[in-house]
C-alpha cells in the first residue's frame, strides 16, 4: 500500500486544487502553450469497455505534454485472464509513470490505486466518471463565467455521471438539482455526503428541475454494460427528455451539456442536441485539456 496520489474521484482534490487545475487547463488550452511535463513518462490505459472520447483525449494529451500513452484492453492483458488487479499494479508500476482505467466496478479502482505506487486516474466506472465532470465544469466556466449562483440541472439516469456531479456540487458549493425515475436515482451515500455541504435536491419532475437552471445536463438511460436493460429502461425513462420546452423552462442563458455518445430522440431531442444552446462539441474538447492539466498535475515532472 502507497499514499501516491490519485484522481478517482472529484473530491480526492480540494476545492483549490480544483480550481488551479481549472486555470493550468485553461493555460493549456491557449496556443502557444509549448511545456512538455510529461517528457519521457508514459500512461497505460486500462480499458474493460469501449471509448472514443476518454481514450483519444488522454493518448493525445499525453502526446501533446512530451510523454506517451499505452492503450490496453483488458481483453488483451493478463488482467482479462484472471491475473489479480493487485498484481497488475505492482507490475505496470515497474514501467509506467501513470495509469488510467476504466472499467466496471469502481471497487476494483479502488484496488488497483492502493496497490499501485504511481498516479491511478478513473477513465469511469459503474459508479463515477470524474474525467468528464471536470470537463464539463471547465465548458460551465467558458460559457458562463463562472459555476457560483448557478444551478445546474440533472435530468434522467442516476448514474455514473450524475454521481460525479453531485461530488462536484459538493466540492464547489453550487445548486443541483436532479430529476430521475423512481428506481434509477442517484448513489445514497454519495447524495447525503454531499447534501450536508450544498444545496441538492432529487425529484422525480424534470421540469421542476430545469425551472431557472443556467445548465441542463443528461446522459444515455442505458449506460455501459445495461444493454440488456435498455427496454426497461426506455419505458421507465418516457418524459425524460431533454427537449425544447424543457429548455424553455430554463434560464434564458442556459446551455446544454452531454458527455455523449448521445442517443438522440431518447434523452435529448435532435434540435436541443444540435441547437444554439448546445456545448457538446467544446465539452468533448475540453476532456483534452482537463486531462492534460490533471495528468501534468499528477505526473509532470514540474512538480
Ligand atoms: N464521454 C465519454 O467518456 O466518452 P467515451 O466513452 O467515448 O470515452
Ligand atoms: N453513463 C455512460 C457514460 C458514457 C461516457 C456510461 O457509463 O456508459
């Protein structure tokens, strides 16, 4: 066991390494930006499920930072065949200077990090996809100025991503409010921790939820590994979509975010999704910068 630091999840940084990591991003982000932290270090990236986003982010940001990202699957690595997650640390921390992973269930996660002696960074789990929340924030902080006095509004599956906002409404202090169905609410544990640190608040209303919102934000109903779920899912999650009257009901500055993929029609109609108000396009881009930021934080040789 290590005291390396890792990235899991939003709170495993304070409130102000949270917002230096906002301002290195936006740094990074500027052209001209010529640093190369990650000179000679190389990330591995653990997959157990699919990625466009998450996997092309990190192999260009580790590229455009000096250093070199590793893609492994786990279909192909000996973690696939059984060999132990804790072994597998020990291991890729003999050769690597960072991992990242994203897999099934966060526990394993967990695992990997208290056995690794290098930076371990969450590319997702069942649980939380901390990753794309700092992106989102980030895209938040371009388009409005700023998150504080701002509520944001969740609308549709209590899952992985609506755990990470609620870590972050925690950590920053700003208002969420969360519309889900019955059933599909968001983690109990990690919605009281948080409650008792800002305003939260879970209903079943979407329209009560997107009431003043300045940001409207949804996912998939039927995340990574539901597939099987997914009819069930699309009869439990009818009326949850993010459409224009939705929108309507927002602030007038309001802006819509999805981490994507997006399934359009399901959770967000084809007009909100490509209309003004949409971000999605600057928040996918904004995952290379955080990342970088994150990566030059956790494993640039500056520090
Ligand atoms: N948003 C996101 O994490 O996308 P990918 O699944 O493509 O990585
Ligand atoms: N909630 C989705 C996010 C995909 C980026 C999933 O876990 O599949």
């Amino acid at each position: 066991m290590t005291s390396t630091r890792h990235f899991l999840t939003i709170p495993d940084f304070t409130r102000p390494e949270l917002l230096a990591l906002f301002d290195l991003a936006a740094r990074m982000k500027r052209p001209g930006y010529t640093d190369t932290p990650l000179a000679g270090r190389t990330l591995g990236l653990i997959f157990a499920k699919s990625s466009t986003r998450t996997r092309v982010s990190f192999e260009v940001g580790a590229y455009q930072l000096g250093g070199h990202a590793l893609f492994l699957s786990s279909r192909d690595i000996q973690l696939g065949r059984g060999e132990p997650i804790r072994d597998t640390a020990r291991v890729l921390s003999r050769y690597l200077d960072g991992i990242m992973i994203r897999t099934f269930d966060h526990a394993d996660v967990e695992e990997l990090a208290s056995y690794a002696s290098i930076p371990v960074i969450n590319g997702l789990t069942d649980l939380l996809h901390p990753c794309q929340v700092l992106a989102d924030l980030l895209t938040v902080r371009e388009s409005l100025g700023t998150w504080d006095g701002k509520v944001v509004a969740w609308v549709g599956d209590g899952n992985n991503m609506a755990n990470s906002w609620i870590n972050a409404a925690g950590s920053l202090g700003f208002e969420l409010r969360l519309a889900c169905p019955d059933g599909y609410g968001p983690d109990a544990r990690i919605l009281a921790r948080n409650q008792a640190k800002t305003r939260i608040t879970l209903t079943t209303d979407p329209c009560e939820a997107a009431r003043g919102a300045q940001v409207v934000t949804t996912d998939v109903w039927a995340s990574m590994g539901q597939e099987q779920e997914q009819e069930v899912r699309a009869r439990a999650f009818q009326g949850y979509i993010v459409d224009a009257a939705l929108m309507r009901l927002a602030d007038p500055s309001a802006i819509f975010l999805h981490c994507l993929p997006a399934h359009r029609g399901e959770e967000v109609s084809e007009e909100v999704f490509e209309g003004p108000r949409s971000r999605v396009w600057d928040e996918a881009e904004n995952r290379l910068h955080v990342q970088k930021a994150l990566m030059a934080t956790l494993m640039g040789g500056w520090q």
